[in-house]
C-alpha cells in the first residue's frame, strides 16, 4: 500500500514549495503523473460519461475531506486532475497525498 494514502493534507500557509528533487522522487512512485506548468498532471481513462462523473464526484468527495482542490478537465470519457498547492507557490506534499488517493479510487 502506499504509505501517502494514510496521510492526511495539512494547511501549509507560510510553508515552502518542494525542490525539484523532492518533485521528481515522488513522482518516480507516482504511476502516470508529470510535472506541467507548476502542477503534477493525469489524464485518466473511462469507459463512457457515467464512470467519468463518477471518478469526479468521488474525487470531489476526497477534496472536501483533505481541503485540497483539483483543477479538472472533464471530457466524456477522460478526466484530467491537476494538483498544485497555491499557498506554497508550487507542489507540496499535499498534492501527492491526493494524487495517491485519486489512484486508489481506481485501484
């Protein structure tokens, strides 16, 4: 299991982004995210609309509770989470504890 899903997002205000080390170590135990334009980005695949509305409100659903907010792109059958964390001016650590949990919803 990946030990980020048993974590919770913390406020960071006044906090410091990651270094890019930091960065490109999580996202090497991150399957399918990439660094773009100050986020960490994934397209996800589905079957029809249904399933794809489904992934979003149950994503919403883990946003509310970790107080961390995706930008998304919603298709007809793909949908694109974007994390990054606005009171840090870049990625923290919050941002893979919810990519983890965004996974997990697929797992």
């Amino acid at each position: 299991m990946n030990p980020l899903l048993t974590q919770k997002c913390k406020p960071l205000d006044g906090g410091q982004a990651m270094s890019d080390n930091e960065i490109q170590a999580y996202l090497r135990q991150a399957e399918g995210w990439t660094l773009k334009e100050g986020a960490i980005e994934k397209t996800y695949g589905f079957r029809n609309y249904h399933e794809t509305l489904a992934f979003v409100n149950a994503l919403a659903w883990i946003a509310h509770a970790e107080d961390h907010h995706p930008d998304l792109l919603v298709k007809y059958n793909t949908c694109q989470v974007r994390f990054n964390t606005h009171s840090v001016g870049g990625i923290s650590i919050n941002d893979f504890i919810c990519a983890a949990k965004a996974d997990a919803l697929l797992a």
